[in-house]
C-alpha cells in the first residue's frame, strides 16, 4: 500500500480528484495544500502562459490566506533606548542596575558614570553615526560603556578580547574608529587597535576631563540612529557589522519582555560573550524595565557557571542548547525563566528545565533582532516553530528567487519584514543590497502606497514551510552558513582564509560534519587538493564515491603544511572557526550538475573512523630524543607498555602510532601514578605525543593536588556553618568543615528518608578474649580523628541543599546487655556511624561483641577493610595518617560535561528491562538470596579485567532470555579510578552505579566484544560519578536506560588483615545496602572461580529460573574465557543447547 493516493477521474468535461493518505505521513491540512499545488499546477499548465519554471504552485486562496496573516504591521513610538533606561534612572535611583565580580552599581551610579564618560565622548568628537568600539573583559564597566557611548550619540561595537588580534582590526577598520573605549587591562590592546583610547574604571572619576560645558546631541538622535553594530562570520573572509538602529531594538522590547517576564525583581545573567548580540539584548532589556543586570567574571563563566548563577541569584538565564544540557535546574531556586537559542532544540534539552522554569526559544538573526519567541509549555511542544509575534511579516519565497511566495506548506526562504529589521551591513553596499531587499512586487500588491524603500526587509537564509495556523517550520540553512556550538559560522570566510593560508592550495572546501551516531561531537573540517596534481579528473571530472576514491593519502609534505596552516589560522580566526582536521583530496567529488558534490563530501568524513582521522592530524615524525626528565620517564613508560625497544620511541612520537590503545593507555597511567605522576586515561587520547603529555604531567604537579581548605568547597561560609551548628546542637567551633555531598549519598540519603531502615548496614564484631575494651574505644577515637568521614552528618542549607558537615566530635560509642540494640537512626544533622558494645547477658551470648552500624553514604565495600585494619594499627598504638576526602569532592565538582557522554551512548534505547515486573507501580523486594559457585578456566587472553568478562557473560545471558540483541543493565563501579592522589586510601563511598548497555554482534568475535566494553568502560571513567538522578534526567532514552532491574557488582577482595585481632563473619551485610532491584548479583571472580551471591524477588524470578539464570551465565564466563577467538552466536547456541537439556 502506498503511503499518499491520488485518483483521478475524468466524466464528461469534468475532473475530479481525489487523494487518500496516511495520517502518519500527511496531517489534514497538508493534505488540502497539496490539492490546492496540484489544482494550481495543472491549471497554470492548462493555459499554457508560463514557461515550467515559471509556474506558481501558489493558489489564490492561499494567496490570500498569506496576505491575512501578514496584513498588519506593528508601529512603536519614537523612543530612543538610553531615553528608557534614563527614566528608569530618575524613576528608582537606589535600585541595583549592575551586580558585577567586580563591584555593583545602582541606577543612580549608573547614570552618572555614563554620562561622565558621554561628555567625554562629546569632547572628543563622538556624534550620531560614529562607531565606538568597546574592548573590556566581563565587567560591569562595559555597561556603563555602552550606554555612555549611545548618550553621546554614537553606536557602540563590543569587542570580545579573545579574539584574534587580526580580527578585532578588521572590525575597527571596518567602523573607521577614532577612539576604543577599554578597561585598563586591555589599554595595550586597544591602542594597538585604533588611534585614541578612554580608560575606563573604577578611577575614572577622578581623571580631569574637562567635559561640564559640554552638551549631549540629543536633537540629532532620532529612533532611525544607529544604535549598535556586532560583526558576525562574512563569506568574504572579512567579518561583516549588521547596524542596528534603535527603533529595530525598540520594536522587539514589548514582546520580548512579556514572554520573559522581565521586570524590577529581574536579575538577569550576562553569560554570552561580547561578540553576540545576546549579550546587548540580556543588557539593555533588563535596563530598560528596571532590573539588574548580573556580570560574572570570565573565569567564572567558563569553569564555574553553576556556583556563578546560584551566586548571583539569577531569575533569568540565555544559553545555548549546549551549554543548558550540562546544568542541573535543580540547582537554581531562583531562576525563573531559561532562555534557548543559537542551535536547533531537541527534546532531550529542554525537557528537563520545563517543570522547573519558564522555557523560552528565541529565533532570529542579528540582521532583524529577535523575530520569534516561543514559551515551551511541555515536552510536545514543536521545537522548530517560529512565530512573528515581535510585529513583524514573515513571508515564505522560492529559494531561487524571492519574486515568488511559495504556497503553504512548500519549503522556501524566510523574508522578515518589519521594524525589528537592521538598517544593513555597514559598508557593504553590495551585500546589504543582495540581503536587504527592495520590496517585491506581490508585496507591494498587498501593502499599495505604504510600500515604499523605507520599508525594510531581510532574506534570512533560512529554509521554513507555513503550517496551517500561518506560524513556520524551520527546516534548515540554505546556504553555506552553520553553527557550531550555538556560534555562527559562514564556510566561505574559512575557505577564504584557508587558502589564504594553505601553501599551493588549488581548492579547498570546509564543512560542518556531523558523526552519524552522536558518539563523537560536530567538527568542522576542511578539505583541500595541492596545486601540484596535473590531473584534470582531479578537478573536473572526479565523481568517486568512496573514501578511498576521493580522500588521498596525506604525504609527507602533506603533513608538515598542516601545523603551520592551523597556526596562520589561529592568528586569524576565532577558534571555534578553525578547522579539527584537514584532509587531502584525490578528486574533488561533483555533482550531476558539475558543482561539488558537499553533501557526499560530509557524508564520507563522517563515515570514517576514529583511526583514520587520525591520519590526517599533523604528525610529521621527528627523530629527537627525549631531553627532560618528564620525557626520559615517559620514554620509559611507553617502551614497557608498548613492549618496545627504548632506542625506537622519541620525543615527538604518538602513542597511538606506535601501537598504543584504550588498554595500554590504561597501563601507562597506572604506571605513572605509581611513580607520583598525576595522570588519566584521558590526558592520553587528548595528548598522545609523548613531548606534549609530558608537559601535562609536569603541569598537574600544582596545589590542586593540596588537600582544600575548610570551607572552601562551598560559598556563603558563615551561613552554611550556622546552619550546621544549629542542625548537629554543637557549637559553631565544632564545625571543621562542609562540603558538597557526592551523586551517591543524595541517593542514599534521599532513599532512608522514605525508608528508615534503607541503607544501614549493622555488622557484629565478636571479640576475642584478651581485646582490651578501652584500648579498643581510643583507637575507634583515633580512627575517627584520622578519617573526617567517620565524623560526618548530613545538613541541609537554603542555598546548596544537602551538604555534609564534619564534626570535632567521637563516634557514639554506648554499652549494652542486649544484642538486640536499637537500630541507627539516620537523620539530619544526626551521626551516621554508631558503635555499641554488647556484653555477655547471663542466659544469652557468650561473647562480648562489637556492633558497627553505618549509613552507606559514608562507606562502601572498600572502605571496610582500610578502616579495620588503620583500627589494628590503633590499637597497636601507631600513628595513623590523616585520609581527607575533600580532595574526591574538589574532583567531582571538576566533572567534563558528562550529558554529551551520556546522551548519544544511551540513544534509541527501547529494550525493556530485565526481568520485567509485575507492573509499572510495582517495587522490587529483593527478599530471596541464592548463591552460585562454578570453577571457570584461566583466561587464554589476560589482557581484560574480571569485570570485562562478567559484564559480557551476563549480556549474553541477558540477552538469550530476552531474546534481543541490544541490553541494558546496572552496574556498580569502584570510583577508584579517578584521578585524585591517595584515592586507593580514603575512606569515603567512591562506587557508582550506571547503566550498562551491551549491543551484541552475533557475528562478532568474541574478544572483539570484550575489547569493545572494556573500552567502553576506560572512556566512561570521567563521567561515572554523575549519578543516576542526573543521568535519568537527560531524556526519554536516559531515564529509561536507569530503569533497570538487574544490578551487577564486581565485589572486591577484601582484605581485612585482623589475624587474632577481630573476627570478621562472612554476611551479606554488604549486599543487602545495595539490594533495589529484582535480581542482585554480587560476583567474586578469582583466577579459577566465580562465586556468585544474588539477592533477587521471588515474586519477579521464580527459584527455579533465578537457578537457570545463573547456570547459564557461568556456562557462558567459561566460553568467553576458554574461547576467545569463538563468535558470540557459538555462546548463544550454548546457551540453548543447554536450556533444552
């Protein structure tokens, strides 16, 4: 069956017809605008008027149906914008206008200091039409910048100091700047920019300027005034400045400030940088309502954008999608409204603000201000819609020519017509003709005598269709324009500078390309072909379609061209504009019609693989030999691991050509740390050159390798320490430091608090007869000294949540008669470890015992054992270390972006979980324990941990049961890899638990499998301690991915050293803390033996298959240990093979 019909019938000289559909294809009224196009087509055909390409698809009605939606215009008052914001001035003069990292202002200081700083201007010549640039680093001088700057009459231009210093020239060439107004950080670069500077800052009041008499041009500022310029990516290889006057400003506000809910109360957050118009709208928005206007340093706004927002108090926040994603909502009480734009949406972005915050999408360019704003009310929202709720037309045009309106439904070029529109790029008379348009003639049909050259209108470059309620579609760009990151780009200004750049470079090409399965994030790459091939089918003719067809092999000379041309661009180019990679062509691919062929050329670089890529990196082999100690070490690292001869390894070499992989990476490290190097995994990939990691490990030997100080680790010190002392009934001074609590304890503590007896483990200690009971009770007192974690209670603050606070004070420590104490009572600002004695009662035990009851948000299956044996130590009257654990929280507040990990590893999950449960409402209770023990062999191949093998058995039993290839599963980590020095000794719970995913290739070799979780595993290192609350709340896909109802745990071997000192009974004391789920495996992998415990619910999986289940996962860890050259379909067929038997 076809997915759309169209019948037609023909009686008499009559036709009629008819179109049948599926709705999952067509909604209704697309279905009427394709009868509404054919009946069009086939009448303009009929009558024979119009050449084929000149046939309109557009009916009358619908012709007339576009007209209403664009009928009326919006008109706003002749204000001009800093007349607004100097009436709030006088208005409310005490209120905060900026609360910057450097200082505050009040609207009255605000005022002032711009108005100083516009005499000045005056005096030096700044008038109506005259560009100021203004270079600062975030500071809440800039805004009195800009608005002394349009005081005086002037346009400002805000530059972003990052930049390349070629580029910033460009753009104050490009205005003719007369003056820079700067802070005195940036004077020198500001002088090298342009002839005059005015510093501005704290000091500025006092320097002798001279400027009482001199008058502010305020008759010749009209609304029509150039108000800003802001430079965006010019297909030219010179940047281009939208102007903007005030009226296209103006005309956005009412809307704008309606749909965000800006007013007094407002402190908005000034995250973008100088170089977007985000930033001015976020500013004088705010201003002109009365609000406050919230700067953070650049320190803060790129490491430390959570702690900056809470600390600010910010109500309202513009981000990019990719920057949203990584934040928690709720860690920002105050927030009220979170702003979206730069970058397409998808629902796995937004959904997890719109129950927390009002979530607003903004379209629209810098040439027209902000058309569109559209409040996100739930996760159905359709994310691509663009409304022209600003006041402005919005008109849909064949993309080849903007003298044709394209019918409803039909995908054309968006025409923007209105106020919000800018005047123009500034001097580009060329290119504000081909973009800002004269008024076609349909729309001078619909406007008449009001349609004159004044009216202003912008060909977007964006390719929309009309839905039925006269709102647009975005669909994507038309031309060469992307964005990267949320940050604009315009491929031609890459190619421009890029052959600029390029040595003999015959042709070059650059292109946005995405990786068809999100593991690996956009990257821009550029393709060139060398001058020097004489072969014609090299440029003319080339329509290979392979890889090998069209990408050359990069040459020797190939290859030491590359550095020197990404240097160049460097100097030239912001960052976010320079290419990842350059690649060589063999031909340059065309098109049927002879244009090149961009599309296949995206397509074939996304298609290769990671080891490949690497190929076309600049890597020219140097024979230099190591020369620091750094470089000796690693050397001698690199020979070990990679079984290599020291005289073959050199200061220049890549680990990865030589042979290096994720599993040798991991060998290196550890051989590093044990040398004191602090190193990661990571650091490897990022940096394989041998010269380049050894300047990282040099540079990591920092204070960040100190233990923090107290307090540190949270703001608002003295309100948090209040609320601790008021919290635990001690004094203030017995508060030795808070800190933020870690993914796993908010989990753990969150779960005693609906169960109170969740998560507390109580381990019996029976003592041996010639135990002296108060030595022992000094050494626990000693061991609490040595170890914070012992000494910690969970508080909870206004401002943070839940933290926890280490205490000067012992562990409770009590005597009883009765072996049936009462349980520990978790609770805030309570102990979460207890020790109580249990003497000998006259008809009851027989032996004194030592009871230990412990919250498992303070200790895991690790910890143990380094607590018993530094509790020997003790009693034995050693001195014990101190084990501080801020070091790990310090870590954890330093996690990379752990959602674009999670997200694209997690994607298109559907599996269900396993076992499934009785119902959706249903909670596991895990009350039924079997245990399981199978010899297994030795592995053949020893390069895969015990967790690798475990982890592939249990998928491909998983797997068999569920009868589906692709499975899902939790999975208990140590922490342990982490890269915080003595983590092997501290005390704190460092395990987490994710989710497992498991997509098995029946075909696959067995040891490829392995290979592949075990790389899986050494890539997901960073991102462990993210924690599942957080994981589930990236999307649909992550959410269900944590829904799993199978744990499986790699439990430690513990080694307890007590010999006679304490007798340490085997339980499941330590199972049961972590028993959620319906089936629970705790594993013991030693060399020749697996021993199994589950805790599993008998009313999910029966005795009988939970003895099935595990019989088949030990079947299965003896072929993939015996026979890892087998292929996983030979596992499976032992699988059932087995079953039937």
């Amino acid at each position: 069956m076809f997915g759309i019909v169209i019948i037609f019938e023909f009686k008499e000289n009559i036709a009629s017809v008819t179109i049948r559909y599926q709705t999952s294809l067509l909604q209704e009224n697309q279905a009427i605008s394709v009868m509404n196009a054919l009946g069009q087509a086939i009448s303009e055909i009929i009558n024979q008027k119009h050449q084929i390409d000149d046939i309109s698809l557009l009916s009358a009605t619908e012709k007339s149906q576009i007209y209403s939606w664009n009928a009326n215009l919006a008109h706003h008052p002749g204000y001009r914008v800093d007349e607004l914001i100097s009436e709030r001035c006088q208005l409310n003069p005490s209120a905060l206008a900026v609360s910057a990292w450097d200082g505050e202002l009040s609207y009255k200081e605000l005022d002032e200091a711009s108005s100083r700083l516009a005499q000045r201007l005056t005096a030096l010549g700044i008038c109506p039409e005259i560009f100021v640039p203004v270079c600062f680093e975030k500071s809440r001088w800039t805004i009195v910048a800009m608005l002394g700057v349009m005081k005086a009459g002037g346009a400002f231009v805000l530059l972003d100091p990052s930049h390349p210093h070629k580029r910033l020239l460009d753009i104050c060439n490009k205005v003719s700047a007369k003056l820079i107004v700067c802070s005195t950080h940036h004077a020198k670069l500001a002088a090298s920019l342009a002839p005059f500077i005015v510093e501005l800052g704290d000091n500025d009041a006092e320097r002798n300027w001279h400027t009482e008499d001199i008058q502010r041009p305020d008759a010749l500022v009209t609304p029509g005034t150039a108000l800003y310029s802001v430079f965006t990516s010019g297909s030219t290889g010179t940047p281009k400045g939208v102007v903007s006057e005030h009226s296209s400003f103006l005309a956005a506000m009412p809307t704008y400030i309606k749909s965000l809910g800006l007013n007094q109360e407002s402190r908005v957050f000034q995250f973008a940088s100088y170089a977007f118009d985000v930033t001015i709208f976020d500013t004088l928005m705010t201003l002109t309502v009365g609000g406050c206007v919230c700067v953070p340093s650049d320190t803060e706004r790129s490491n430390d954008l959570a702690n900056a927002i809470q600390h600010f108090r910010a109500t309202h926040l513009s981000l990019t999608p990719t920057v949203a994603r990584i934040l928690d909502p709720q860690d920002f009480p105050t927030l009220q409204t979170l702003t979206l734009g730069g970058e397409k949406l998808v629902t796995s972005e937004f959904s997890k603000w719109v129950n927390h915050v009002r979530v607003v999408h903004l379209y629209g360019a810098t040439e027209c201000s902000m058309m569109s704003i559209h409040c996100i009310t739930g996760t159905s929202s359709n994310l691509q819609t663009i409304n022209h709720d600003t006041g402005s037309a919005c008109w849909v045009v064949d993309p080849r020519s903007h003298e044709r309106l394209q019918a409803i439904g039909a995908i054309g070029e968006l025409v923007i017509e209105g106020e919000i529109v800018g005047r123009g790029y500034l001097d580009d008379a060329a290119q504000t003709a081909e973009t800002f348009i004269q008024p076609p003639d349909w729309l001078r049909e619909l406007r008449g005598n009001n349609c004159n050259k004044s009216v202003k209108i912008y060909k977007s470059g964006d390719l929309v269709r009309y839905a039925a309620n006269g709102s647009l579609e975005f669909i994507c760009r038309k031309n060469t324009q992307v964005k990267l990151r949320g940050q604009r780009i315009e491929l031609g200004e890459v190619e421009h500078h890029l052959k600029l750049a390029f040595p003999r470079a015959r042709f070059v090409v650059a292109e946005l390309v995405t990786m068809p399965d999100s593991s690996r994030p956009p990257m821009l790459m550029a393709f060139v072909r060398p001058e020097d091939d004489s072969s014609s089918d090299s440029i003319t003719g080339g329509r290979g379609s392979t890889s090998t067809a069209i990408f050359a092999e990069p040459t020797d000379e190939f290859r030491s061209l590359v550095p020197a041309t990404l240097s160049k661009l460097q100097n030239c180019l912001p960052s976010y504009m320079v290419p990842s990679a350059i690649i060589p062509l063999a031909v340059i691919p065309l098109t049927g019609t002879d244009k090149v062929n961009r599309r296949l050329l995206r397509q074939l670089a996304a298609e290769l693989p990671r080891e490949q890529l690497e190929r076309y990196q600049p890597t020219v082999r140097s024979y230099r030999a190591p020369t620091t100690n750094a470089e000796k070490t690693l050397r001698k690292y690199f020979g070990e691991v990679l079984s290599l001869p020291l005289e073959q390894v050199w200061a220049d070499d890549n680990f990865f050509s030589l042979g290096g992989d994720s599993l040798t990476a991991m060998k290196l490290v550890s051989m590093a740390r044990k040398d004191n190097y602090k190193l990661i995994v990571q650091n490897v990939f990022k940096s394989p050159q041998l010269s380049d990691l050894a300047g990282l490990i040099q540079d990591k030997k920092s204070e960040d390798d100190e233990k923090p100080g107290p307090f540190v680790l949270v703001d608002k010190k003295q309100d948090v320490i209040r609320a601790a002392a008021q919290q635990c009934h001690l004094p203030r001074r017995a508060i030795e430091d808070i800190y933020p609590c870690t993914s796993l304890q908010k989990g753990l503590i969150s779960e005693t608090m609906r169960d109170p007896s969740a998560f507390i483990a109580r381990l019996e200690l029976p003592l041996r007869s010639h135990i002296d009971i108060s030595r022992l009770e000094q050494a626990w007192t000693a061991v609490a000294k040595a170890n914070p974690i012992l000494r910690t209670r969970m508080i909870l603050s206004a401002s943070h949540g839940l933290l926890q606070a280490v205490v000067r004070d012992n562990i409770p420590w009590t005597v009883s008669d009765n072996a049936e104490c009462e349980d520990l009572v978790v609770d805030i600002g309570k102990p979460l470890v207890q020790l109580v004695l249990c003497r000998p009662a006259p008809k009851g035990q027989s032996q004194t015992k030592l009871i230990l009851m412990m919250h498992h948000s303070i200790y895991d299956g690790y910890t143990l054992p380094l607590i018993i044996k530094q509790l020997r130590t003790a009693y034995e009257g050693g001195l014990l270390d101190p084990r501080p654990v801020s070091p790990f929280i310090r870590y954890l507040a330093s996690l990379p972006n752990c959602a674009d990990y999670w997200i694209p590893i997690l994607k298109d999950l559907e599996t269900p979980a396993f076992p499934a449960l009785p119902s959706n409402a249903y909670h596991p209770l895990p009350n039924s324990t079997a245990v399981y023990a199978t010899p297994v062999s030795r592995p053949s191949a020893n390069q895969y941990t015990s967790n690798t093998y475990v982890r592939l058995a249990w998928a491909m039993t998983q797997s068999h049961h569920q009868k589906i290839s692709d499975v899902f599963f939790g999975t208990v980590v140590s922490g342990r890899n982490a890269p915080v020095d003595n983590i092997d000794l501290m005390t704190i719970p460092t395990v987490a638990t994710i989710p497992c995913r498991v997509t098995l290739d029946t075909d696959s070799v067995v040891e490829d499998m392995l290979h592949r979780i075990q790389n899986d595993a050494t890539e997901g290192i960073p991102y462990e301690q993210f924690g599942l609350s957080n994981i589930s709340r990236l999307g649909e896909c992550p959410a269900h991915a944590c829904s799993f109802q199978t744990l499986l745990v790699m439990q430690p071997a513990a080694e307890w050293d007590t010999d006679d000192f304490l007798q340490i009974p085997k339980s499941d004391a330590n199972y049961r803390a972590d028993a959620t789920y319906a089936i629970n495996l705790f594993c013991e992998l030693e060399a020749e033996r697996l021993e199994v415990t589950v805790l599993y619910d008998e009313k999910v999986v029966h005795n009988l298959e939970m003895q099935q289940i595990l019989d088949d996962f030990g079947e299965a860890l003896r072929f993939i240990r015996q026979t890892p050259a087998g292929v996983v379909r030979d596992v499976l067929n032992v699988l059932r093979k087995s079953r039937k038997e």
